[in-house]
C-alpha cells in the first residue's frame, strides 16, 4: 500500500487546498509560512477529525462501558496502533503518548535517568541540541554527580563524529541527540552514532530527538536501534499538545513513574499501590484522547502524500532558496551540511535579525527570528541569533521569490 501511496502524482496547488489557513492574509497580503520549523499548519482532514471527537463522541477512556468511552477509546488505541506502525515499533506498548518531546525527554530523565545515572558516570550531548535536550541533563547531572560532555559543531555545522568516538567512554551512560538541526537543518548520521555508543558499552542508553525529522523522511526505530526516540504533533501536521516517547519495552518495564495518578494504577490500598503494565504506567490523568485522534489523522494524511514525495518536494524548495539567499551580498548562511533537511539560518551584516523578521512580516512572510532555543550553537559561532526560514511540502518557489523580494527590499531599508 506504502508504495502505491508514494507513486501519486505530487500536485502542490491541490495539496494548498487542503490548508485553510494557507488562503488566509497577514497585514493585508497572501500568508507565506515559512516557519515550519516550529509548528506546521493542519489539514482539513486533521482539524475535522478533532471536531468530529468533539461533536460525536468526546468521553473519558478506559473507564466508561456506555457507547461514546467504547468509540474514544478505540480511536486512542488505533491512534497508538498507527504511530507504531508509522516508526515500525515492535509493539504497542513501547508507544506512550506525552505533551511532546520536551516532556518525552523529560520523562526519561527523571525516570530513566534517576535510576540509572550515578556518581562519575558520563552523558554525552551535542553542540546543536535544543534547550530541551540539554537543561534536562544538565539537572541530572547536577542532581547525581555526573559528567556531561559536549560534540563539538564544525564550520559547516556538522557533528565531529572522531570527537564524538574520543568522548566515549567506559562511563558512558547516555547519548542524547537530535536526529535534525531545528537551527542548521543538518540531518545527523544517528544510526553510526548509535552503533557507537553500542559497540562503546552495550549498555549505554541512546535517545534521539525526532522532533525535525518525523515530518520529513521515513524513520525506523527498529533499523536505528535506538533505546528511545521521541517527536511531537504539531511539527508533523497535527495538533498541539501531544506526542511521542518510543522506548524499548524492556527499557520501559523497568523504568518507575514519571508521574502518578488515575489509569497508571493496577491497584491502589493504603498499605501500598501497585502500577499498571507499559505504556499506562507513564500516562497519568485524563490523556489527550483529541490529539491523539488529530494525531493519527496527521499520519493519515502525511502517508496520503507519501513520504518520498514530500522529501523530494522540500529537497526542491531548499536547493532554489539556497541559491536565491547566496547570491544576496552580506548574507551568510549558518549551517552547510551536505545532508540537510528544509531548513535555512541565516545573518546579514550590521543587521539584527528581529528587524527582518519584523520587515517580512509586513509583506506577508512568517519566519523565526532569534536563538531558536539553541544558545548554545549561537555562542558557538559567535553569533547574536538568526533569521530562519523552514519550508514543508506546501510552500513553493513563487513563495519563495516573494520572500527574497521582501528581504532584499527590507535590507535595503534597514542599512
């Protein structure tokens, strides 16, 4: 089915249609969102599915033996059946959802991490990570006496692997890094770093932030072999406020709550409480049964393009605007990976970024403007934050023409 799905005729201006809010102005003119990066728009297929649970059978789950729990919880479970079927998970139980990666992230370091980091023992990181996946640790590290170590970012903003291997060590513990650059768009080799850690210590724990890749390129956990993987809704075309820890079951089964509370109980007395089996035992509380709906109809909706077909459409869009942004004088792009996703940061001499965000903005083009939640990377190449434009499979070239329009006419103003 996969491959037939991969072989449709891609068609940009049908695929617009299917998002409203592509049709929409900002300060009078035709909405250009290149701020994929961040949050990506929603289909219609996906805003429906959400008000279709609202209107006909919005209940608790687990819980209810009338008609509308029996359809919500099904549609929960489904939702979970599809994401393993998505990242090829081995089991449903290794699916838990959380409020997104930085919760996923958050859950193994208190969970995991809390059992099985001690004194002296090693976490590597990247240069390139987002906040979320570097507070985390340096908690836990402060919490338990451990070492955090750093890889080292080349000019081209791509991971010293050779540093990386000297890193590694008999005290390694952890390896936590992003599979995509949310800042450079570098698509890191994380199946050699995997293997790595491995063959370093069998034992060692490695996470990958999906959060930039999932909505790219087809990602199997399984092939990867990584311990957990995590990623959010809202980047791959679905709601927010849900997402993604994969994590291996026997992993998962050993690990204690990260937090506690209705249906992550077998049973409760005062004389002691007993947990529920994976993945329950992690999802505390009234879950997000919506977004996982929204969620599932998101994947729907990506597997109706077809992955190959949205890699190749946005491998398109970021070759022409690459070109487009190096022939701007005093523009210097941040991050020259050979392999890179739709992503682009970039600098103008004697110019703050804020201010050609502010610039676009007037002409209708959304971009991110800052750090990026990477201050890190920022410091690394002595720079006080980027413009940064991220394209999906929905935007085009003549989108892109009006952006280079826009910024070289808002250059201009600001020198």
């Amino acid at each position: 089915m996969q491959e037939i799905l991969e072989k449709k005729i891609f068609d940009v201006d049908e695929i617009r249609k299917d998002f409203p809010i592509l049709e929409t102005l900002s300060n009078g003119r035709p909405l250009i969102y290149f701020d994929n990066a961040a949050t990506s728009q929603k289909p219609n297929s996906v805003i429906n599915a959400l008000s279709d649970y609202y209107r006909n059978y919005n209940a608790n789950i687990h819980r209810g033996v009338y008609s509308i729990s029996i359809k919500a919880s099904e549609a929960y479970e489904n939702a979970k059946n599809k994401i393993k079927e998505f990242i090829n998970a081995s089991s449903e139980r290794e699916i838990i959802f959380t409020r997104g990666t930085t919760e996923a992230i958050n859950l193994i370091t208190y969970s995991y991490g809390l059992e099985n980091i001690h004194e002296g023992d090693e976490i590597i990181i990247s240069e390139m990570e987002h906040h979320a996946n570097i507070v985390p640790w340096q908690v836990l590290c402060q919490k338990k006496k451990a070492v955090l170590k750093v890889i080292p970012v080349n000019n081209n903003g791509e991971l010293v692997i050779e540093e990386y291997q000297n890193l590694l060590s008999k005290r390694t513990r952890i390896v936590s890094l992003c599979h995509i650059s949310n800042t450079l768009g570098t698509i890191n080799p994380v199946k050699e770093i995997i293997k790595l850690a491995k063959l370093n210590n069998p034992e060692t724990a490695v996470i990958i932030d999906g959060a930039q890749a999932i909505q790219h390129m087809p990602v199997d956990v399984m092939e990867l072999g990584a311990d957990f993987y995590v990623f959010s809704s809202h980047k791959m075309y679905g709601p927010m406020g849900i997402g993604v820890l994969y994590g291996k079951a026997e992993l998962l089964e050993k690990m204690p709550p990260y937090q506690t509370g209705g249906d992550m109980i077998s049973r409760v007395s005062f004389n002691g409480t007993s947990y529920n089996d994976i993945p329950m035992k992690f999802e505390a509380g009234t879950p997000n049964v919506e977004g996982a709906v929204g969620m599932k109809a998101a994947i729907d909706y990506i597997e109706s393009i077809g992955l190959k077909n949205i890699s190749t459409a946005e491998n398109e869009l970021l070759a022409y605007a690459s070109e487009k942004l190096n022939e701007i004088e005093g523009l210097s792009v941040i991050g020259n990976a050979k392999n890179k996703a739709s992503v682009i940061s970039f600098t103008v001499n004697g110019l703050n970024a804020f201010d050609i965000g502010v610039m676009l903005d007037g002409s209708g083009v959304a971009v991110r403007t800052g750090l990026h939640c990477t201050e890190p990377l920022m410091d690394r190449f002595k720079i006080a934050g980027t413009v940064r434009a991220s394209f999906a499979f929905y935007n085009t070239k003549d989108e892109i023409d009006v952006f280079i329009i826009a910024l070289k006419k808002a250059i201009e103003i600001l020198s």
